[in-house]
C-alpha cells in the first residue's frame, strides 16, 4: 500500500502559531484560535495604519475576531488596489524593499502595484523552502523557468529559499523555447522543475522531450492547471506533477499539492482564506464552488483585507489523506472573468475548454474567443500545435478534430455555441510569455 507523508507545512505553520506537537499534526481549533487573534490585529493595524482601509472599516473590538465581526467586514478589489495602492501602505516607503507592478491583461486599466518590506519577503522565502521539501531532496537541483533577473522576483526567492534545505536553484527565465529548454534540463542535470504549465507542456510534447525524463518531479505554478494538461507532462517525464497557488498580491506563495495531489495545503500561518458566493459576498460551506477570498495576516508594507482574487475553488472538507487535519483550498476551477454567461443556463469557461483541448495530443496551447452573430455565440480559436506535429496539424484536419472534440463533450450547441473561425501558426506573445491565458469576448 502507498504511503504519503504528511505536508512539511503541516509542522512548519504548527511552529508559527505556537502550536507545534511532535509527532502530531496540527489541530484545526489552534489554528483557528490563532487565526482569529491575527484577523483583529489585522484590522487595528490597517485601520491606523493605512489612509485606505482608515475610511471604511468600522472599529473592532480588542480580542479574537468573531465570525459575525469578520463577515461585516467589506471586501478589497482589485480595481481598489489598482487606483489606491499607496492609500493601502501601512509603513513608510524608506520600509519598502520591493514594489511589484503587474499590467492588466485585457483592459486598459491601471496596472496593479503591490509592495514589500523586506520581513514580507523572508516570510515568502520561508514557504518557498518548506513547501519544496513536499518534493525536493537535499542535493537536488531544481531548475526554475520563473523570471528570476531582478532581485526578490519569483526566481530569485526560490533561489534564496533552497540552499536552506540543502539544494540549489537554478534560475533560466521563461521557457519560452520548449527545445532550449529541455536543453537546459539535460545541462544543468536538473532533478526538479518550476515552470508555467502550458510552456511546460510545450515541453512535453516536443520532439526531444526524453529530454526530462530524468526529473524527480514538476512544479506548476501561475495559472490554471487541468487535469489532461497534468496527465501530459507525467506521461511525457515519467514523474509526479505538483501544482502550487498563488498570486503576487499573497506574497507571490499561497498554497501547494502534497503527495496526494488533491488540493492546495495553505500558508495558514500568513493567509485567511474564505470562499464567497461571487454575487451575494456570502461565505459558503465547504466542498462548496465559490470566489477565493484572502487576508494577508502577516504582511507588514501593504496588508490586504478579504481580497478578492477572482479565482475559483472551495475548501475541501475533511482531512488530507497525507494526515493533515488543516483545511485545503480545492483544486482550482479557473477565474471568474473566464467564465462566460452564454444564456441564462450555460458558461464556458476557460477550464472546461482545457479540459477537452488539452487532450489533443499535438495541441500546445490556444487562445479562445467567443464573439455572437445573428444566430448566437461563436467559438473562435487560434490553435498553436506542438513543434513535433506543425506540419501535419493544420487546415481542415485540425477543424475536423477540434469539432469532434468539442461536439463529445456537449459544449457545441447548433443553436446555443458554434465553432467559428480556426487559425494556426506560431506562438505569439500572449501565448508563450508570462501574461496568463483567459477567455475573451470580441467587442
């Protein structure tokens, strides 16, 4: 029978809050304990510290916060952190060591500006160490294909956090070549990967892809990681694929799969994480499909209280069969703004259209767009396929399979959704760079 040890963060967040058993794992009623004091800290803290969340937070009491307390408590957007994130500072800017700017995909909005003291970004380097023992040893070289060139981005993080379990990081930047990538899997002797899913899948359905067979194990991590796109870098690399959550706005770490890969172990000691209904604001039960909503209990430069990320998951009930008796964020669902009201019945959403397109075997990435005529919704795609089968995957054929793929799982209907138009060809920027792929409605 196979065992699975219990998540490293289990004893690593039982630490933090004062709670560590040896031996035992960590009780959910301490955690929530230490939780609720941290949730009215944070409030007295952004109340007198930021000119923000100042106007708009009523007084909470000394004390743990209760339940009814918390959920009177407003949300933070992110449309309020894009025009009023130094309204949002709760220390002065000389305490600033890092402020992350993130453009807005798709609109012409404000881009979002996040800051860090340089105690925020120990802490994230804290997790990034704990939460890659899940699946790295000491004296394995983990190779990130993360941006790494600025100090205290993504990859200069992982590259402060592993020596202190005993390994080495490597950072080579986005893969934005598959083919030179796996090049630099094979010459840095590489035990473990980070890297964005669809540039790892690139890889792994690329001709030279026994390339990474020699890894010990995947990372994926900044977007959405279906299942099919999971089962073709394992097949692909013969090792278990891991996925982590996260956003720049938790301090770049959130959460990641244990042995069991089902579901993300939190940084508790960091994050409160709730789940909403995204249209009432109420905090739904677990095991139930809602908006991830998260307060940064630690953050010292700029404290988010019940933000509001736009991602989709639930907390899983019940324990982790790894031992963890601490509550997990369920697998990711996708984002809000990537799922798209086509009647008063149906969505299509970004994460279904992964599920069936990225079973395709020579299929590396995509863009969709939906758009409407006269006789409904349209599905408009541009395809990109894997370098190993361009030449034979293009024109009608590709139509042909698409179709077939799309009318099997139900999603087209004659007078509901059709597929229209198919381009093929290169990737573009938005396909093999950083920016996060979405579901976009032509104006």
């Amino acid at each position: 029978m196979l065992t699975v040890t219990i998540t490293p963060l289990d004893a690593w967040i039982a630490e933090q809050v004062g709670a560590l058993r040896p031996g035992q794992p960590l009780a959910p009623a301490a955690l929530e304990q230490w939780q609720d004091e941290r949730k009215s800290a944070l409030v007295h803290q952004v109340r007198a510290k930021s000119p923000f969340y100042r106007s708009r937070l009523p007084r909470v009491s000394s004390g743990p916060c209760t339940r009814d307390q918390w959920e009177l408590l407003p949300f933070t957007t992110a449309d309020e952190l894009r025009r009023h994130a130094p309204d949002m500072l709760c220390v002065s800017q000389g305490d600033v060591s890092r402020v992350t700017t993130l453009p807005t995909s798709g609109t012409s909005g404000q881009p979002k500006r996040i800051f860090f003291t340089e105690a925020d970004l120990e802490r994230t380097v804290d997790f990034f160490h704990h939460g890659m023992s899940t699946f790295t040893k000491p004296g394995q070289r983990v190779l990130v294909f993360m941006p790494g060139e600025l100090p205290d981005s993504i990859g200069d993080l992982l590259r402060r956090a592993m020596p202190r379990m005993g390994s080495e990081a490597v950072v080579h930047g986005l893969a934005g070549d598959p083919g030179a990538a796996l090049e630099a899997i094979h010459g840095a002797r590489a035990d473990v990967i980070v890297g964005l899913p669809v540039q790892v899948l690139a890889m792994a359905r690329h001709p030279r892809a026994a390339l990474g067979q020699r890894l010990s194990a995947v990372l994926l991590s900044a977007d959405h990681v279906s299942q099919a796109l999971r089962t073709a870098v394992e097949q692909a690399f013969g090792c278990p694929v891991y996925a982590h959550w996260g956003m720049t706005e938790t301090g770049y770490g959130g959460g990641v799969e244990c042995g069991v890969r089902h579901g993300y172990h939190l940084r508790s000691a960091d994050l409160f994480v709730e789940i909403i209904d995204p249209v009432s604001g109420r905090i739904l039960p677990e095991g139930v499909q809602g908006e991830v909503v998260v307060s940064t209990l630690t953050a010292q430069a700029m404290p988010l209280l019940r933000y509001r990320t736009g991602d989709l998951a639930s907390l899983l009930p019940g324990p982790c069969p790894c031992g963890c008796l601490l509550p997990r964020l369920g697998p990711l669902q996708g984002r809000l703004r990537d799922q798209i009201h086509i009647d008063d019945h149906r969505t299509v959403s970004m994460a279904e259209l992964d599920e069936i397109l990225l079973e395709l075997p020579w299929l590396a990435n995509y863009r969709a767009t939906l758009r409407r005529d006269d006789r409904g919704w349209l599905l408009d795609l541009e395809i990109v396929a894997s370098q190993a089968s361009r030449s034979s995957h293009t024109g009608s054929a590709v139509r042909q399979v698409i179709e077939t793929a799309l009318n099997a799982s139900s999603l087209l209907e004659q007078d509901g959704l059709r597929l229209g138009r198919i381009t093929t060809g290169a990737p573009t920027n938005p396909l093999s760079g950083p920016v996060k792929r979405s579901l976009q409605i032509e104006p």
